[in-house]
C-alpha cells in the first residue's frame, strides 16, 4: 500500500522552510529528484555549493562520480531518487549540526514513506546515524543490508570521500555491485 501522503505534499508542507539556521545562507533548498516511486533512494549529508546554486542534489563533482559508479552497474540516475539530510547548504560543506538534523529529517522520512522505496542507499555516515541510527566507523557498516520498515537499507562511503582518497573508490564500486544484485532479485510482496 502506498503511503498516504505524496512527495509534492511533503515539498507543500516544508515551503519556504526557516525551521533552522541552515536557512539564513542558503540560496535555495534541495529537496530531492527523482521518480516519486523509485525502488532505490540515495541519502547524502547535505547540499553543497553547486546544489544550492542549482537547486538539485549531487550535481557537483561527487555527483558525477555517482553517476558513473550508477552507470558501471547499469542502472540509471533517472530510475533513481537522491536527496539529502538536510536540504540547504550548510556553511563551508561542514557536515550539518544536530539541530538542523533533528529540524529537517522528518522531511527526509516523510520522503522515504512517500516513495517507499525497495532499497535505501546512505551514502557517508550522516545519512547512514540519521537514517539506520548506526554510529561505528563506515568501514565496519558499509555493504551490509538493514531492515528499513519494509524496505532494505545499507550504507556507502560518501563519493565526496573518494574523490579526497581515490584509492578508495574499488568500496564504492563493491556496494554498488551489491546494490544492482539486490535490484536483480524479484520483489518480495508485502
Ligand atoms: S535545512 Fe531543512 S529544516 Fe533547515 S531550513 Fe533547510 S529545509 Fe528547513
């Protein structure tokens, strides 16, 4: 069954959002794209300065490292719904405070109940504290699959991490053979 609300509803109800500080140097608020029912949903931490410009998630540097790990797998960046945590920018890229996390994350799960996706993604540690409640290091977490209500969820290393240490780019590529396998199989009836 479908969640009761839609994302245009959720996107209705958070406006022209001033619920944290994050709200004051953003110049606008990234709340997410994709299909409204996508089976995969990628979690980032928070906007950076080619998003907030834009208005549209991961369309940055890391974006298009994502794109690729997408494209390696064969699936593709239109099938799938990316957003954030926090949907401004906060300042710097420093990684959003627990004040506009506790503000914005209800947003982010009224998301994830609208799309009820098959398979939630977090990618970098924010998203994967925030969405699964799993604070140990992301090496020792990454690539595992988690229950998510009825969805499975895991988490990745952020691309933005990989983009700094490129060795470390054979992780991503690794959870994201694991993600096209899980795609692969039929879906289960709930
Ligand atoms: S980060 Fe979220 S809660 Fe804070 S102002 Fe932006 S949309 Fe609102």
């Amino acid at each position: 069954m479908r969640g009761r609300e839609t994302l245009d509803q959720v996107r209705e109800d958070l406006g022209d959002c001033q619920r944290c500080k994050l709200a004051k140097g953003r110049k606008h608020i990234v709340f997410g794209q994709g299909p409204p029912h996508a089976e995969l949903v990628f979690i980032g931490e928070g906007p950076g300065a080619d998003e907030d410009e834009q208005g549209l998630p991961f369309v940055g540097r890391a974006g298009k490292l994502l794109n690729r790990m997408l494209e390696s797998v064969g699936i593709k960046r239109e099938d799938v719904y990316i957003c954030n945590v926090v949907k401004c920018r906060p300042p710097g890229n420093r990684p959003p405070e627990k004040d506009e996390v506790d503000a914005c994350s209800p947003f982010l799960f009224r998301q994830l109940d609208a799309i009820e996706p098959r398979l939630i993604c977090c990618l970098g540690a924010p998203a994967a504290r925030t969405v699964l409640g799993l604070k140990e290091g992301m090496l020792k977490i990454r690539g595992r699959f988690y229950d998510y209500g009825g969805a499975k969820a895991m988490a990745t290393v952020h691309p933005a991490y990989v983009l700094r240490n490129p060795r470390e780019e054979k992780i991503l590529r690794e959870d994201f053979e694991k993600i096209h396998e899980f795609l692969k199989q039929p879906r289960e009836k709930r």
